[in-house]
C-alpha cells in the first residue's frame, strides 16, 4: 500500500509540473488516502503484534 501512495504522488507531481492541475490534485488526494489507511493499518499491526497468545 505504501508503494501505492509513492506511486500517486510521483503522479502528482509529474502532472503539477506539466499543468494539469485537476490531475495533480486528484491523484495527490489518492496519495493522502492511501498513505492515512497505510498508516492505520500499521498502528493496527504493532498493538496486535505485541500480544502474546
């Protein structure tokens, strides 16, 4: 997920430079999303992962 959110932000990136603004914005919005739902899952992943069965 996290490749995901580098993927759109190179995207975004490439199409701020070349003027597509509605382009560079979506997909920045997509890098957001994906980085917040990478960054939950994470935090999810450590508590579950420290208790012992």
């Amino acid at each position: 997920m996290l490749r995901w959110t580098v993927i759109f932000i190179i995207l975004a990136i490439i199409a701020g430079i070349f003027g597509f603004g509605g382009i560079a914005a979506g997909t920045a919005s997509i890098a957001k999303v994906l980085f917040f739902i990478f960054i939950v899952l994470f935090v999810i992943s450590l508590v579950i992962g420290r208790r012992k069965v």
